[in-house]
C-alpha cells in the first residue's frame, strides 16, 4: 500500500533538493505534485483540499529551519500535517467497561468483518483476556459457520446462533452467556450488504443500543478508494462509532482510504488488517503510517515485530559470535530464514524497510517466501561439517545436497551466492553497525 503515493511525493522532494530556499513559487509546484499524488492515491476530494491547504498555510508562515533544506522542511510540514490528519497518537481499544466489554464489528460485505472479528479475539486473547465471538449474521447461513472456524482456528470461544433467531435474540443469548460465565470481551459479528440500505442500519442501529457496546468498530476495506469516504459517512451518521479497522492494506489499494476514512468519520483507525492469516493484524500508528506514505520506511513496526517474534537466545548467540569475530555460517542463516518466515515472510518484511517502496515489486517477488522455504530445506540437508564450514562444499556434494532437498543443483549454488553475500553484509554490520547499513539501503 502507499507506494505509488510515496514514490510520487518522492519524486517531488528530489526536484526541491535542489533548490535553495522555499519560495511561493516552488511551494507551487510541490502542493501540485503532493496534491496530484494523493489524488492518485483515491484520497476523497475534499480531504485533498483541506490538507493542501493547510500545507500551504503552514509552509508558507514557516522559517525554514537552519538545519534543513527548503525540501526537508517541506517534508516535515507534510509528515507533520499527515500525522495530524491520521489521528496523531496511536489509540488502542477502550474496554474499561463493566466486563463483559463488547466490540460491535460494523461495515459492508465483504469488508472483512469475520476475518477481523477472528483478528481482535486473537490479540485479546494474547493479552489474557477471556473472549467470547458470535455471529448476528442470519442473513448468510455460511456467515455464521465462518466465524465458527475462525473462532476455531484462534481459540477463541464460540457462541453458537442460528439463522431462525433474529439478530437481537442472538445478541440477548450471547450477552447472558458472556455475563454469566464471565468473559472478558464479545465480540458480536454483525450482517453486512452490498451496499449501505436502511435495513441494515435500523438492525445495527438495534443491535448498537441494545448491547451499549464499549467499541463500535467500522470495518472498511482499504481497496475501496474513493467509495471509502461514502460508506464511512454513512455508517458514522447512523452509528456512534468508536474506532475503524482498515483492511486488505497488504493489497494493492492505493492508500488513500486510511485519509479519507479518518477525516469523514473523525474516529481513529485503530487496527489494520495486513492479510488474510489470523496474525495479520497491526496496531495502527498515524506516525508510522505518515512516515510510511513519506517513503522513510516503517523501521518502528519492523523492529516491534522484531522483537516480538525472534528468537531471543539465538539472537543473543548470533551477537555473541559477531562480538567475537566469528563468521556466520550456514546454521546461523538457516536461523535468520526461519526467523523472517516467522514475521510473516520476507515481503512483510521488506515493505517496512526504508527506501523499499523504491524497489520494483517485479525485483520484491523474486526473493519470494518459496524462496525462503527452498533455502531452509537445502541447508537442512547439509552436514554439520557442511554448514560450519560451506568452503568444503564442491560438486559431488553439492549433487548430494540437491537430490536431498529435492532441489537442483544451480538452486544449491544460488544459496551459498546468498549466504556469502550476507555474510559481507554482516561484515560490514560489524563494523558500522545497524545505521549504516540502514543508510546503504537508503541508497
Ligand atoms: P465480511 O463479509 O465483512 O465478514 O468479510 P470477510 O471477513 O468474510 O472477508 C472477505 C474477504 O476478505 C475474505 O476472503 C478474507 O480472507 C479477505 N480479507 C479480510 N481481511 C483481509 C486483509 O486484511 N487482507 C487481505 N488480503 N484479505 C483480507
């Protein structure tokens, strides 16, 4: 997502580098640029036209900043106002209610309601909180069966309905059961249409007052473009929201709807959704997010993630070596593997990084999860002598090694290509450490 906006306001910013100061007249043809980029980027009109402004206004009145260049005080204003028009602090759900907090899930078909629902219980659940899941969908028998899988698939718990219920019988049923055996959270799944009809707003509308929830979530698909600001009115008119979650942004939506979707409703986005997995949910941060669309990369959530997901002691066994100035080999880049495919794979990973969005995504899908899945068996089929010490591996091995893993043997030569050109790249690590090589994939 965000990457044709961050690469036009790029391209933007390459041609003030040049200039010496800010003047009206190169302000100009920024605004135009930035303007047109979000345009392209299916950011509603109005929206468009207020940020301008308000850009225009502020860099204008502004001293540009001794430190800076007219251009990098540019981006500044801008970063600063998209932060501002993102919702400015990150907010997470607000569940101080009387338990049982409930989170009613809101949003057209489609839109990822099921999906997201199976998401939230998830991140309760790894935060301990016991959470119950039931769907008010009577509309679409399928609908209810698939939140029981999903329900299923996180281990969250399921409150049974059936289509012969109304949605407000359900929602009574699902509230006593969660009030008696004490759960933490119900998460109330609701119907969604096509398109926005009175119906399901007098039913959601219904189902909002009755279960005074603690979070009204909207769910909005982020491909939606410009019809994102339409729904999003339209549910914020009927419905007292609390929050948006923003889904399919690991599509190619161009990133526009996290603006529009903001201004319209005036509540803050407070989760995307990143895939279609059960994990692939972020907490959102307007910062990030804003530093994302800028092009500066999300090294934050990358390194969050990081943390999150690696392997503490090989990481710190990793550093031990490096401290001591031994190599990386064979087992500690089957680690590294491992690891990227536990933070959801190698493209989650790059889009993160700084500069990345520069990068075809042609160049983005050669180095592919299959990729990565391939190299682990190839290594797993190696010797410990084999892997400590890759020099000893020639030809007769290397048919070995192939026919192991069921690979080729060009497939072997390309790995230990990789693994000897990372271990340049830890090299160089070590002895400029993380900066510089963040600042050499900057280019
Ligand atoms: P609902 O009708 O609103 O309940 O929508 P669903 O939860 O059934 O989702 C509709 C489709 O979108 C399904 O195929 C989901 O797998 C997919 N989906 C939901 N969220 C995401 C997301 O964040 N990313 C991607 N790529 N797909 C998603």
């Amino acid at each position: 997502m965000f990457e044709s906006l961050s690469e036009n306001l790029q391209a933007t910013f390459k041609e003030l580098r040049g200039q010496g100061r800010l003047t009206e007249d190169n302000i100009k043809d920024a605004l135009r640029q930035v303007r047109r980029a979000l345009l392209e980027a299916d950011v509603a009109l109005d929206v468009v036209r207020d940020f301008i402004d308000r850009v225009k206004e502020r860099a204008l009145g502004e001293q540009v900043r001794t430190s800076l260049t007219p251009g990098q005080e540019f981006i500044s204003i801008v970063r600063e106002e998209l932060i501002t028009e993102l919702g400015g602090a990150s907010q997470g759900l607000e569940l101080r209610a009387q338990p049982p907090a409930v989170i009613l899930m809101a949003g057209l078909q489609g839109s990822g309601k099921t999906t997201s629902t199976g998401k939230l219980a998830r991140y309760l659940l790894e935060q301990k909180k016991r959470v119950l899941v039931v769907s008010c969908d009577v509309y679409r028998p399928a609908a209810i069966d698939q939140l029981k899988t999903v329900a299923e698939a996180v281990s969250a718990d399921f409150h049974p309905s059936s289509p012969l219920q109304s949605p407000a019988q359900i929602a009574d049923a699902a509230l006593a059961v969660a009030r008696k055996e004490l759960y933490d959270v119900l998460i109330v799944d609701t119907a969604g249409r096509q398109t926005v009809d009175e119906k399901m707003m007098q039913e959601i509308k219904g189902l909002h007052d009755f279960l005074k929830p603690a979070e009204t979530l909207f769910v909005i698909d982020s491909m939606t473009g410009q019809d994102a600001a339409k729904t999003a009115a339209a549910f914020g008119d009927a419905l007292a929201l609390t929050g948006v979650v923003l889904t399919k942004v690991d599509g190619d939506a161009r990133g526009g709807a996290a603006l529009s979707v903001r201004k319209v409703t005036g509540k803050p986005i407070k989760f995307l959704g990143v895939g279609e997995k059960l994990e692939a949910l972020e907490v959102f941060h307007p910062e990030r997010l804003a530093s994302r669309i800028l092009g500066m990369g999300d090294v934050l959530s990358l390194i969050e993630e990081a943390e999150k997901k690696i392997d503490r002691q090989k990481a710190e066994k990793l550093a031990q070596k490096f401290k001591k100035g031994k190599g990386f080999d064979l087992e500690d880049y089957r680690d590294q593997l491992a690891q990227m495919v536990n933070m959801g794979g190698l493209g989650a990973m790059l889009d993160k990084l700084p500069g990345m969005s520069q990068i075809p995504a042609q160049v983005k899908n050669q180095i592919n999860d299959k990729e990565i899945t391939r190299a682990i068996a190839i290594i797993n089929s190696m010797t410990l002598q084999e892997r400590r010490f890759p020099d000893v591996i020639k030809a007769s091995r290397k048919k070995r090694i192939a026919a192991g893993s069921g690979t080729q043997v060009p497939d072997v030569n390309r790995l230990l290509k990789q693994h000897m050109q990372m271990q340049k790249m830890m090299k160089r690590m070590r002895k400029g450490g993380m900066a510089n090589m963040m600042r050499g994939m900057q280019g």
